[in-house]
C-alpha cells in the first residue's frame, strides 16, 4: 500500500509516448504527487 505524501511534491515527469505519460501521472497523483508531464528534456526545461 502506498504513503500519502505530506506535503507539497512538484514531479516533471518526462516522457515521450502519451499513454506511458498519462499512466505514470495518474499513478503519481493518486500517491500524493503533484504532477507535470513533458514530452522532451528541452520541453521539460522550458
């Protein structure tokens, strides 16, 4: 089972296949995590 998260988490999760994306992210936020998806390192920079 997992940890709810205290307090505020700030993810950058970079990835370049949608679903994968979308999979990780929704996992991410139901732990607790706040979440921002990119689709390249220089997106994610930006």
């Amino acid at each position: 089972m997992s940890e709810v998260i205290d307090e505020d988490v700030n993810v950058l999760f970079i990835e370049d296949d949608p679903a994968v994306a979308e999979m990780y992210k929704l996992k991410l936020e139901l732990d607790g995590y706040r979440v921002t998806v990119a689709k390249s390192g220089e997106e994610g920079l930006d």
